[in-house]
C-alpha cells in the first residue's frame, strides 16, 4: 500500500502570507507628508520673480530721448545746434526736458541760466531773452585777461569799474572814477583774445561806462558777495 505525504491544513508559510525562511520581510510603502508651507513659498516666489521681470521690461525697455548739452553754456549764449547732444532716461518720470524730435524749438533759445555740461535743457532753463530791470541798462565792456582778475566770472558777481591812466602814464593822485555793476554775461573773444563782459548797470550811468570802455582805460574789479 502507497502512502501520500499530508501538507497539512494551513499550507506552506509562503502561501499564508509568512515569511519564507531566509527571505527579508515585507515592508509597506510609506505615504509622502505633504507640507503646505513649502507649496505656498514656490508659488510666492514664482509671482515675486513674474513681477520682477514684467518691471524690469517695462521700465528698461522704455526710454525717453531728451535733449542735453554738449558743453558748457554759459548764461545769455544762445543755443546752437552744436551745443545740442541727446540723452536716455526712463520713460514716466516727471520733467519738463525737451524731447529730442522737438530739436528745432530749441535752436535759437537764450540759456537763462548757466549750463554745465550735460545738463537737461528744459522750459525752465531756456527762453527768448534774458529780461532786464526797468531802469537799467546792459553795457557791454572788452577787456584784456590784465584788466580783470583770473578767477573765473559768473551772472550775479558784484563789479567795479574803475578809470585807469593811460598806458606807462603816472598813477593819478586822486581816487579814480568807479561804476557799479553786476555781470550779466560773460565771452571770451578769441579773434581780439579779449573778454567780452555784458554788465548790468543804472541806466543814468551806461552812457559814461561805454565811453570810458571804449578808450580801453578801464579796468574791472570783483567784490566780495558778502
């Protein structure tokens, strides 16, 4: 008589769901927590970084061309083309700068004020002309560099006339004749390399300042603005 083995009821441990002998065990995976917190800062971040770039493209990539000077223009000059350059600066700020395209409304203006290099020429800084006082009177006095001091004149500087010999001649005994003015505008003449000095004075005296400077007897004195 032939006998069978018996497996038993409860089967092998491998089809119950055990562990077979020599095997690692069987670990679920585990779910990802999920941090909010994490989700919010990325989605801030790309909105900040959006932003950044739409403004970076709207004020960079718009520009306004106004128009500067291209040198030194001192008060009373009037404007040329030569004294005109251009300039970039971001589009909406506020000024009252001529734009580039309105060049020839430019052409022809009087510098109210002196001008450095560079600067924004505006409706605030140019017009027609430089507007006198009534009662004075613009006269306009050539000097030599021997007949005025070296340090630099400026609109506003409070001047003296004052009546000097003639050339080699004695110095007088008396106190010379003086005039008061204020410089209005200043020009170096290269053909007569001489100073072209547009004085601001009473009008009762401009008859008797053109004389004396037209003689060349004259000389300039600069007072202290104190």
């Amino acid at each position: 008589m032939t006998t069978t083995p018996s497996t038993g009821r409860k089967g092998t441990a491998a089809a119950q769901g055990g562990v077979a002998p020599g095997a690692a065990p069987y670990l679920p995976p585990t779910k990802a927590q999920r941090r909010p917190w994490l989700v919010g800062l990325g989605v801030s971040l790309a909105i900040i970084g959006g932003l950044a770039s739409w403004y970076y493209a709207s004020t960079v990539g718009n520009t306004d061309t106004v128009l500067v000077v291209s040198g030194d223009v001192t008060r009373g000059e009037v404007i040329g083309t030569d004294d005109l350059t251009t300039l970039e600066i971001a589009s909406g700020q506020t000024t009252t700068a001529f734009q580039a395209s309105n060049s020839r409304d430019v052409i022809g203006q009087v510098a109210l004020v002196d001008l450095p290099e560079g600067s924004l020429l505006t409706h605030e800084n140019l017009g027609d002309g430089l507007a006198v006082d009534r009662g004075k009177s613009i006269v306009g006095v050539a000097l030599a560099p021997s007949q005025m001091p070296s340090f630099p004149l400026s609109a506003g500087d409070e001047v003296r006339l004052v009546d000097t010999p003639i050339a080699q001649g004695d110095p007088p005994d008396a106190t010379p004749s003086t005039f008061r003015a204020v410089v209005f505008t200043t020009k170096y003449d290269e053909a007569s390399s001489r100073w072209i000095v547009d004085l601001l004075v009473t009008s009762s005296q401009a008859a008797d300042i053109a004389a004396r400077s037209a003689t060349g007897r004259i000389a300039l004195i600069l007072d202290s603005a104190e």
